[in-house]
C-alpha cells in the first residue's frame, strides 16, 4: 500500500474550533447594540488607565481604545466624583461620534454610587460587580441585590466578576470547612477553583431569583496563571449557559504578558469557550493603552475567529535577506493598513479579509506571495535587483528602482479600491 493512501484511509476529518451554545446578552447604547455570546462573533473589550474624574482625558482614551478595535470599554467607577464624571464623558464621546458602550467597573461602593448617582447609571450600558466585595455577612446579599436592582431598572447587563485575587472570604472558609469533613479532601487549589465557580454561578443564580434575565448576565472567573484560567473556565462552560467573559487578570507587561494571555486565551477560544475576552496588559511606559486592544484582535484573527485588520504575511529573513528592505517595507504596509482602518471599515467593506505578503527572497516569495491577494517578493542576496508582484495569484508586474516600497503601497491601495470600492456601507449599528 502507497504512503499516500494508508493516510487518506487512515484520516479522520479536520475539525474546527469548538462552539459553546450560550444565551446572547446586549449590551447597547442609543442605536449601537453589541451582541455577546448566543452565535455572536467573540468581542473584543478594554479599560482605560485614567482618573476616571478627568472626563476630558477619559473620554479621549475611550476613543481610542474603540477606534482601535474595542467594542466595549470599561472604566472605573469607585468614588462620587467618578460617578459624577460618567454622564460628562458619555456626552463627550457622543459629541465625538463615538457610541462604543461604557462598562462601569464597581468594587466596594457599586450600590450606594449606583443609587446615589442615577445620571451615572443611565449612562453606562453595562455594569461589572465583584461579588467577593460587595459586603460581608448579611450586607452581602442585600448590596449585590440592590446592584442587580437597579441595573433591571434601567434595562442594563451586567457581568458578574469573580476575581481569584479577591475572592469571598467567608464562601472560601466555609468550602474549606466542608473540605475537611471529607473522606478524601481535596488539596487547596480544587478548593478554591470551586468557591470561584460557587461565587459566579451562585450570584447569578441569586440575580436570577431577583428577575434578572439570565441573558443578560455575563460571568467571569479571572485567574494569573494560564493553567488556573484554563481549569476553571473548561468548569465554568460546563455547569451553566451564560456569556463568559475571559481573560487573565495581571497578565504582566510586554512579552511576558502578551504570551500568558495569547496562550490561555487560545486554549479556551479553540474549545469554544469565550463570548468576549480582554487582554490586561500592564503598559510599558509611554506604551500606548491600545496595545492590549491589538493583542486581543491578533489573537482572534490568528485562530481565525475574526478579521479586522488585512493580515500581512512575511518571512522572519536569514542570511539570504541581509537586506532590510522586507523589514521595512512589511512595517510601513502594516501601520499603513491599520492607520487607514478607521475609515476603511465603512469605505470598503470586506477590507479586512485582504491578505498581503511580504518576502524577501526567492524561496519562499513566489509561493507566498501567489497565495495572497496580492504579494511581492524582494530581492535576497545576490539576487537580480527586481520584485515581482502578484495580484490574485498572477504575477502582474514587476517593480524596480529605489522606490520600490512607495511604489508597493500605491499598488496595495489601488487594488483595495478596485475589488473592496464597490460594496455598500453597512447601515445597521447592530454587531
């Protein structure tokens, strides 16, 4: 028997990232309703870092942060004056054309700000409660209700957040108390994964039993460590039907931090688990706050999930490719696509399926380039001086000269009007 056909009999058929079945929450503010979970394409979410007061600079950052590519922003909301400053931001981002919904993020205080500031609560379109701080002893189910209360009261969601880090003490104790009393016990991490689980589903149940729609409650049990993450949420997905909301909390910065989460999070999203997620990145200084907003799009458009910007592929080089050329030019076409999005997204759309190659040298280049819209393969070392380009797999032309790059981002940009130009604007602000 030939090699081919003993693995054509023996394959099995390649399968495709999983799909939870999960209610579909909406989270909307005026004409824009971003769906999350039920069917709905994974959302990307982010907070901002600024004093909350400074409604100018928060709003700014806002703004940011969505154009970039997050469809819900979360803000903190911790003290009066923060209250009183979520009505202004929301007006300056309306002035601004910017209709991203805002995530109110409460510890501690989230039912006296919440009652106390009803222009504040209005406002936001969705609201995050932690139940392991919301109060202790009786006050604890009396304060996350009265949160739940009034988000029925003004027609919001909200995300019931559990965090490892600020875990409910008494619940804990009490799991560990019953621990004790078993036959086997459980070692202390079992214990705490499932006074985690305890914490959300309870709450959500609790919120239910009050006349929350269970549609509108969506669950996160948020971990440091990627092994913990991935434990609980496979748990978290198993024993109920809510949205979920994933991320790690404290990823870290720069490399450390994007890693831990692209690892965790492409885990659980390959498993079908995950209706929106967010990279908590710690920024380097003078890092811009988007970054986790790119990391997150990455991630998705990496596993496939989505697309939002048009993917640039090129080699890593070696010693064929001692020239920079490739490297430079893959940068500029990159920031070039992803500055033009903002308008792009309206103007042609489509335009973030476009896949574009970069290589730089003859290995490789042709193969990859023809496999893209459209593609240029430079010269490596000892190369003839010439970068043919193709364009839907053909080769069309041929650039030389030392323009070569300008020339290649007049080329890309010409042929995004020609094959995206023609499609009508989306009118809907539904997502």
């Amino acid at each position: 028997m030939h090699t081919d056909m003993a693995v054509a009999q023996g394959a099995t058929a390649f399968s495709a990232p999983l799909v939870r079945k999960s209610l579909q929450a909406r989270v909307a503010w005026g004409k824009r309703v971003v769906t999350v979970g039920g069917g709905a394409p994974v959302r990307i979410q982010s907070m901002t870092n600024t004093d909350t007061v400074d409604a100018v600079g928060t709003a700014i950052q806002v703004k940011e942060l969505a154009n970039a590519g997050s469809e819900m922003v979360r803000i903190t909301v911790n003290t009066p004056e923060a209250a009183q400053a979520v009505p202004y931001i929301r007006e300056q981002l309306d002035r601004m054309g910017i209709d991203v919904p805002l995530i109110g993020d409460f510890h501690y205080n989230g039912h006296r700000l919440l009652t106390d500031f009803p222009d504040c609560a209005q406002a936001l379109s969705k609201y995050r409660i932690n139940p392991g701080n919301v109060g202790k002893g009786d006050k604890h189910d009396r304060q996350f209700s009265q949160m739940v209360e009034i988000a029925m009261r003004w027609d919001k969601p909200i995300r019931i957040g559990v965090n490892w880090g600020s875990l409910d003490q008494e619940l804990l104790a009490r799991l560990m108390d019953e621990n004790s009393q078993r036959a086997q016990p459980w070692d202390s991490k079992q214990v705490m994964y499932e006074a985690l689980l305890n914490s959300a589903i309870g709450s959500a149940q609790l919120a239910q039993s009050l006349g929350m729609e269970p549609s509108q409650i969506i669950l996160s049990c948020k971990m440091s460590a990627v092994q913990d993450l991935v434990a609980v949420y496979r748990e978290l997905a198993k024993r109920s039907n809510y949205p979920l909301h994933l991320g790690l909390t404290e990823a870290g910065m720069g490399t450390r931090g994007t890693v831990a989460s692209t690892a965790a999070l492409s885990v659980l999203l390959q498993e079908g688990i995950g209706d929106t997620i967010r990279v908590s990145l710690t920024p380097a200084p003078g890092e811009a706050r988007t970054q986790e907003v790119l990391v997150a799009s990455e991630i998705l458009q990496a596993l496939g999930l989505r697309s939002f910007v048009p993917s640039v592929t090129a080699c890593p080089g070696c010693g064929r490719t001692t020239s920079t050329t490739f490297q430079e030019l893959t940068q500029q076409i990159d920031n070039f696509l992803r500055e033009q999005m903002p308008v792009w997204r309206t103007t042609y759309p489509g335009v973030e399926s476009l896949k574009v190659a970069v290589m730089g040298c003859i290995v490789n280049g042709p193969g990859e380039s023809k496999h893209a819209d459209i593609g240029i393969s430079l010269p490596g070392t000892g190369e003839a001086p010439a970068a043919p380009v193709f364009i839907d797999g053909e080769k069309r032309m041929t650039l030389r000269g030392n323009a070569i790059a300008t020339e290649f981002q007049a080329v890309v940009e010409d042929y995004i009007h020609k094959r995206f130009g023609h499609g009508q604007s989306q009118t809907s602000n539904t997502v």
